[in-house]
C-alpha cells in the first residue's frame, strides 16, 4: 500500500477546492487561560456532512475509474454520511454497513443522502463479515474504507494543511485518533516539524496500546462515549505514526464529555464527544501543551439533549 507524502495532501486540497468548506478557525480567551496556552481550533464541525470525513472521502472518490458505478464502505456514521454525499455528487451509488448501535441521527443522514444502509453488530468483527457479504452480492462495487488508505489520509491531512496556512507557525497539532486516517494525514502535514499529539479514549485505547507496545492492537468493546473513535488503528496509519514517534494521551469519558460541554459552553458550537478529547487531554495535563497549539475539532454529528 502506497505511503502518502505532504505531495499528496497538497494535490488532494487542489482536488477539493470548491468541493469542501475551508472551514473557520476560533478561538477563545477563556479556554487559553484554562490551559495556559494560545489555542486554535480548525472547525470541521462546520464541515459539510459535519465532519473532516467529506476530505478523505471525496478525494478518494474523485480518483476513482470513471466506469465504477457503486462504493461500499463500513462507518459509524461520520465516513459513511461522507461517502454518500461524495458518491451523490460524483453520479455514484453507496453502500454503508453501518453497527446497529450506531447514533441515530448519523444513520439518518447516511440515508437522507442516498446511501443504502446495511446493519450489523457493533464489533469491527461484525462489521467486516457484513461488508464482504455485500461485496460478494455486488462485484461491480468498490470499497473505500473509512481510514486505513493513502487517498482518504491524503483529504483528511487538507484540515491541518489549511489550519497553518491561516494561523501560521504552530509549536503542536492535535488531533483525536480512531481508525487514524485523520492523525496519520496530520503528521504528514507537520512533516517533522511540529509536535503532533494525539488523544484517545481510556476506553478505545488501541491506538496508544499498539504504538506503546510496537505492534497493533485489536480494536476493544465499543463502550467509550466518543463513537467516532471505537475502531481499530489502521496499519498504515499505524506505520505512520510510529515512524514519527506521535504520542497518543488517554482520557476518561467523563473528562471528554465536561470538556464538550466546555466547548458547547465557551466556543458557542456543537461538536460530538469525538471531537473534544483533545481538549480533554489538554485540560488534564495543560503542562504538556506548547504555547501555539491546534487542535482539529472533528465533528458536531450529535443530537441535542432531550427535554
């Protein structure tokens, strides 16, 4: 599997222009204070289809042969929305395997943009029987996964690309890791010259477990609150990060949901669990954060609480 470079991410941010929103960066006085840094976040809530996925899955879509017709693909919720919007506007039909626990307002809008859905079960397991069921029942179909390839790092590696170009020289960039297409495309943004942190929930703690250890981990229980990052680290990605020695930091999911509700509450826009983990790691051990620091806010695919 071909590796990508920062060659790539600048060819894939050409790609995309005028595809994605170059979406906004905020700040916010009081959280630099709680930290004790000057911190700026890159709002891929803001994304369309709410989330950095649109990059990675357009790219992919974009270079595809122009005789394929269908793509397939295994999410949560966040590729899969991508994927079918990318496909929908490139005259493609997608297909989305998606765990039956997966949020529902993500399910929604895998449908509402046109792809069909197919339920499994929550495990990656589960997820990856399914999809070669649907394969084997449409051969004409082509998969493009959610993380673990050079063209969906590629897109998602524009949101840090597009984050320096507006705020200039950053001492670090953070960013929260799954499946690790966006970690993987961030480090080769920062090209060795930038700290690149990633944070992680305690309880989908591969990623951290499988760069400690040298060897990838499988993926654990999908318990966390952070359902963007229940899946397994990709292997390239994992090749990526260990050849750059990225540290990945662990929190709980209670301080993942306070500092949501941080960001709710101070920035005055609505992200997932997902995306506030690194806020999270900031606010535990603010003597680790550099005095610039970015963070990519991944998503805000989440309903409001009830009544």
């Amino acid at each position: 599997m071909k590796t990508p470079d920062l060659a790539d991410v600048v060819a894939a941010a050409e790609r995309l222009s005028g595809r994605i929103h170059r979406t906004s960066v905020m700040s916010s006085n009081s959280l630099n204070e709680a930290v004790g840094a000057e911190l700026f976040f890159k709002c891929e809530n803001f994304q369309r289809t709410g989330s950095f996925k649109l990059r990675g899955a357009m790219n992919a879509i974009l270079q595809l042969p122009r005789h394929v017709s269908t793509v397939v693909t295994h999410s949560s919720g966040n590729h899969g929305a991508a994927l079918a919007l990318a496909a929908k506007e490139c005259g493609k039909s997608a297909m989305v395997v998606v765990p039956i626990g997966a949020r529902p307002e993500k399910r929604l809008a895998i449908e509402r943009l046109g792809a069909e859905v197919v339920d499994c079960g929550e495990n990656l397991e589960d997820r990856e029987v399914v999809l070669l069921r649907v394969m084997t029942s449409h051969p004409e179909a082509v998969f493009v996964p959610p993380y673990d390839h050079a063209e969906i790092i590629a897109g998602q590696g524009t949101a840090a690309l597009e984050l320096l170009e507006e705020v200039g020289d950053l001492d670090q960039l953070w960013v929260p890791v799954g499946g690790g297409g966006l970690a993987a495309g961030t480090t080769i943004v920062a090209n060795g010259q930038i700290d690149v942190i990633c944070a992680e929930p305690e309880l989908a703690r591969d990623a951290h477990d499988s760069l400690a250890m040298g060897d990838l981990q499988p993926a654990m229980p999908p318990h966390t609150v952070a359902d963007g990052l229940r899946t397994a680290l990709g292997k390239l990605n994992f090749e990526i990060l260990r050849r750059n020695k990225v540290a990945v930091v662990l929190v709980d999911d209670e301080a993942i949901v306070r500092a949501m509700g941080l960001i709710w509450n101070r920035l005055k826009i609505v992200v997932e669990p997902s995306a506030a983990v690194c806020l999270a790691a900031m606010l535990l051990d603010p003597q680790r954060v550099a005095k610039r620091a970015g963070i990519i806010l991944t998503g805000g695919n989440i309903s409001p609480p009830g009544p």
